[in-house]
C-alpha cells in the first residue's frame, strides 16, 4: 500500500504544465493538415491561373519570334508541372485524418523528406523552366526598344536572382523551422507517455 501512495506522490507532483493535452495534440494535427491544405489549395489555384493566363496569351498575342514561343512553352510547362505536384500531394492530406501520435510523427517525417525533394528536386527544375522562359518571353518586347532592353533586363534578372537566392532559401527554411518545432513537440509528448 505505501508504494501506491508513493506513485500516486509521484504522480501529482509531475509537472505537466508545459505539455498539450490530449485535445490539443488532436487539435494540433487537424491544424497542421488544415494549414498545409489550404497553402496548397491556394497554390494549385495560382498555377491553373497562370496556365490560363499564359494560354490566352499565347492563343491571342501574336508573336514574331521563335524565342518568345519558346519562352511561353517553358513557363506552360513550369507551372503545369507546379500544378500537378501539387494536386499529388494533396492526396496524402486528404487521407490523413484519423491518426495517432505515432502515425502523425511518421506523417510528419514524411512531409519532411517530401519537403526537402521538393526543394532540391522538383523547385529547381520549375523554377529553371519558368527563368529561362521568362527571358526568352521577354526578348522579344525588349529587342524592339534598345532604350528599355538596357534597364528592363537587368531588372527582370534581378527579380529572377532575389527570388532564387532568397525567397526560395527563406521560404524553405522558414517551414522546415515550423515542421521540426511541431515534430519536436510531438516528441515530447510520446517521450512522456513512453516514461509512464
């Protein structure tokens, strides 16, 4: 009998201010798949409407020079394939709604690697598609005012440089912060049931 009363000392004395209830894990969860799926609804959004966009343009503006048919076939392609990523990814999200602990650790682990791909992998490819049509698009109009080509491509090279070197690197980092910070939370909670 004294080692119960030990253990139920022990018990109340355990500080668990600083952890989320069971509630709140489960509140934490939906939140994280809620977030991630509307940013992705949002961005399969923008991608069908500069596809829509780039189509009207290519079908009504004519055009004299190769270049800027090519520019326009490279930046359909760049956010086609933008778009396509990610209503594939959307999948995933839509699947995940019931889920333990364990599960949402593993989901979020997941989304991790999938995050990094996409960074290394897939960003780079779109990304290098929708530059180099961007140039090539833009050669046209700026090839028939000498005075505008002399500051209206560096500016557009400059956008395409601030958008590779630091949009895109803090974009990355700022939600691998978020992730980890969640994941690292989850830890904490399945460290302290592992202990009782």
């Amino acid at each position: 009998m004294e080692n119960l009363n030990d253990l139920k000392a022990i018990w109340r004395t355990a500080d668990t201010a600083g952890l989320p209830t069971s509630a709140e894990v489960v509140q934490l969860g939906k939140s994280f798949r809620d977030k991630v799926l509307r940013r992705k609804k949002i961005m399969i959004g923008i991608s069908c409407l500069c596809l829509l966009l780039m189509l009207t343009i290519t079908v009504f503006l004519p055009t004299k020079m190769i270049t800027t048919r090519i520019g326009e076939a490279m930046l359909l392609l760049g956010t086609a394939i933008l778009a396509y990523n990610n209503i594939r990814s959307i999948k995933r999200f839509y699947h995940f709604d019931n889920f333990t602990n364990r599960e949402f650790l593993q989901f979020l682990e997941q989304t991790r690697k999938n995050q990094d791909y996409f960074y290394h992998n897939t960003q780079v490819w779109v990304l290098s598609l929708c530059t180099v049509g961007v140039l090539l698009y833009e050669y046209e109009f700026f090839s028939k005012k000498h005075s505008i080509m002399l500051w209206g491509y560096p500016l557009v090279v400059i956008s395409l440089l601030v958008d590779w070197f630091v949009i895109r690197p803090y974009s990355y980092k700022k939600g691998a912060r978020k992730l980890a910070a969640t994941k690292q939370n989850l830890e904490k909670i399945l460290e302290q049931l592992d202990e009782k």
